[in-house]
C-alpha cells in the first residue's frame, strides 16, 4: 500500500460527519431499542430478514442457553438504510422504543450513520465511529478492505464469528478494534501478525482523517465531529 493512498482533495474536509451518535442512561433501555436493526443488519442468523422479538428471543436463548442480549451488548451502529424496512412496515408491530428511534431522524439527509451507546460504557464510541467512518466514506472503506487483503487474520476473523458477528461486516469490526482496541476475547491472538496489521490501519486513518487514535486528545477530536443525541421517550 502507498504511504499516502488519499489524494488531498479527497481527504475529509467537512468539521461534521453524517453520524449520529444517541446516548442512553442504561444499557437495558439501550439494546431494547437497537435490538431489532442491528440484528436486521448484521446477525449471522437475521441479517437482511424481517423478524419479531419472540422469534429472536428464542433463537437468542438457544444459541447461549438464556436470551441475555440485553446484558450482553454495549454499543450498537447501524447505517441509515437500515431503517427503511422499519417505516415499510415490515416489522410491525414496532416497539415504542423503535418508534421513537425512527422518528428521531424524520427528515435526516441520507446515508448517516447511527451509533448507539449507554453512559456507563462511553469507551466505545471511537469503536463505534470507525465504523461509521467506514460505512460513510466509501474510499475509506474501500482502502480498508484493501489494506485488510494483504493481511488476512484468520484466527481473529473466526473469533469474532464465534462472539456473533456476521461474516459480511467482518473487515469493518477487525479495523475499529485494532484502530481502538481488541476485546477480551480478542487477546493474544495472532499477537505479530495483529500488530503489523494495526500499524497499517493507523497509518491508513491518519493519512484520511488527520488523526492519531493512539491519543486520548484525539479520540476526543474525532467525537467533536459527530452529531450527539439524547433518548427522551416522548
């Protein structure tokens, strides 16, 4: 890959991102509300299907022995196509939560992004908005993939299969988490080969952002470039 593979004037410009990002004071009230369109967009069972609670919730529960979703998830993001089966009426009867989500971005220019996390776990927000970097900015993305080629991470790609990651959105989750850092059940795997490969991806997101996620300050830059929210049930 070259030093530099973003032209000057395609290096990002604008002081605020297409991405949304709504905080929620539980983690309860937040996977209650994303449940549905992050599994319609990357569940390896639901993704790209119309489903109800009762149907997830049952393949939830046999799948890890109880349907602990709610406990088991902190952050969430989906890009704004995700939405459209939702307003269709395809997975009606909606929850009052996923109304209130739905009506939250009535009127929104298109493609955003939408992330989604609870005050007690903020440390996933520059997580989250790689990813959305990743899904709104298709040179980005693309140089990624690009870059991810030369360096395939097996044992990382079949660990995040087996912690429930769909295989189509695997390039966008082994990026944000070696740009931001590994989960638990990442560690130690792959140990070389991961760092060789984060030293591209930092390198890749400095030369398109102008940042360095390695520092706190940083990090603290690139949510400034965001939209916040807030959940306020109406």
């Amino acid at each position: 890959m070259d030093a530099d593979p973003f032209p000057a004037t395609r290096r990002v410009t604008v002081d605020i991102y297409p991405i949304h990002h709504v905080s929620f004071p539980s983690q309860h009230l937040l996977a209650a509300t994303f449940l549905r369109f992050q599994e319609h967009y990357e569940s390896p069972k639901f993704a790209g299907k119309a489903f109800d609670w009762e149907e997830f919730m049952d393949w939830y529960a046999a799948d890890r022995g109880a349907f602990t979703y709610l406990k088991d998830w902190t952050a969430f993001n989906i890009p704004s196509r995700m939405f459209a089966p939702f307003r269709e009426g395809r997975f009606d009867p909606l929850t009052r939560k996923e109304t209130w989500l739905l009506s939250l971005f009535e009127g929104v220019a298109e493609p955003f992004y939408v992330i989604g996390t609870c005050d007690s776990e903020r440390d996933d927000l520059a997580h989250e908005i790689v990813r959305g970097l990743f899904a709104v900015f298709p040179d980005y993305g693309a140089a990624v993939r690009q870059c991810l080629a030369g360096h395939p991470l097996p044992g990382i790609r079949t660990a995040l299969v087996n912690m429930g990651y769909g295989a189509h959105v695997l390039d966008d989750e082994v990026n944000a988490y070696l740009l931001t850092g590994l989960a638990k059940e990442l560690g130690g795997i792959e140990r070389r080969a991961v760092h060789r490969a984060g030293l591209a991806l930092h390198a890749l997101f400095g030369s398109r952002f102008g940042l360095n996620l390695r520092q706190r300050k940083h990090e603290l830059s690139l949510s400034d470039r965001i939209h916040h929210h807030r959940y306020e049930p109406r």
